[in-house]
C-alpha cells in the first residue's frame, strides 16, 4: 500500500512539473461534461437549502469541537481575516454538497458576525476585512487618468478643457512675463 501512495505522490510531482513546462496542459472546455452525471457533491441537491439551518450548522460545527475552534481562533490571531475565513467556510460548505452558491452567499454576513463575537469573547485581535483592498478600491482617479481617459471617450470635452486649460497658463504666464521685462532697477519699492 505505501509504494502505490509513494508512486502517486511522484506521479503528482512529476505531473505538476509537466504542467510548469507544457502550457497546454489543461482540461479541454467541456471536459466536464463528459463526466458521469451526479459524480461531483456540488452536482446533487444540497443537504440544506436553508440559510438559518446552513449557519447552525457551522455554528454548532465550531462549537462542538474545542480543536476547531481553537483552530479558528489561532487563524483570527494570526491575520487571517473574518471574510477570508467565511468566503472558504461558504465555498467548503459548497464543494461539499451541504449548500447552494446562493446560501453560501447569504450566511456569510452571520457567520461574520458569529466570529468577531467569538474573537471579542476570547479576547484575540481581530481583523474582519482587508484594509488594503478597500484602499485600492476606493482610491481617487488621478487627474492625468482622467485626461487619458476624457481624450479617448468624449475628445470634444477634452478639447474643451485642453483649451481652457492653456488659456489660464497663458494667463498666468503673462504677469511673469511682464515682471521679467520690467527690470530690477525699475521695479517699485513696497
């Protein structure tokens, strides 16, 4: 029995290296479907189609295992956040046939709730989203961005304020022009 488990292991090595080096090593679109019908956990109805009995579920999954929870407690002290844990709880519960996509979408929200309690009440830092999308999302578009993009999708408006744009240089480049002209000596004491 173990020198089928070692083979696998080299025959996943092996495969994982030719993967690296052939680019076309790949499942052709539509494999899937010549799969057996039904084969795949996600492919049957779900356990539950309830998201109150969904979130119960991993509710009382944590709570009955003290090595589960002390696992998810170690992951919230560690960084891992809140989302990144409930996205893979939903997912998980998907793979696994327990839930639909749909329901694991809609108990996200309570099970976030249910483990920034849980880290509150054990007294572990917790981080629920990832600050540092949220800032990449939500940064301002540049002002040369918007030019870039003002000159491709609307070029009269970017004339407009091409236009506008050199008449204020001009504008003020002019007093400086003047004062330039005017000379040191000649220049008023205020």
């Amino acid at each position: 029995m173990e020198n089928n488990i070692n083979n696998s292991e080299i025959n996943l090595e092996q495969g994982a290296k030719t993967a690296q080096k052939d680019k076309f090593n790949f499942p052709v679109p539509g494999h899937s479907l010549t799969d057996t019908p039904k084969s795949k956990p996600w492919d049957n109805p779900p356990n539950t189609t309830n998201p109150d009995e969904a979130v119960e579920i991993v509710i009382n999954k944590v709570e009955d295992s003290p090595d589960t929870k002390e696992h998810f407690l170690r992951m919230m002290a560690g960084g891992v956040t809140v989302e990144e844990i409930v996205n893979t709880i939903g997912l998980g519960g998907f793979t696994e046939g327990e839930w639909s996509p749909d329901v694991a979408e809609l108990i996200k929200p309570a099970l976030a709730v249910y483990f920034v309690g849980l880290a509150i009440k054990n007294k572990v830092p917790v981080i629920v989203f990832d600050s540092s999308e949220l800032k990449e999302e939500n940064r301002m578009v540049s002002k040369s961005d918007t030019l870039k993009m003002m000159k491709e999708k609307n070029p009269r408006e970017f004339e407009n304020v091409k236009a506008s744009m050199m008449a204020k240089n001009k504008a003020s480049m002019q007093p400086q022009v003047e004062e330039q002209e005017q000379g040191f000596i000649d220049m008023e004491v205020s």
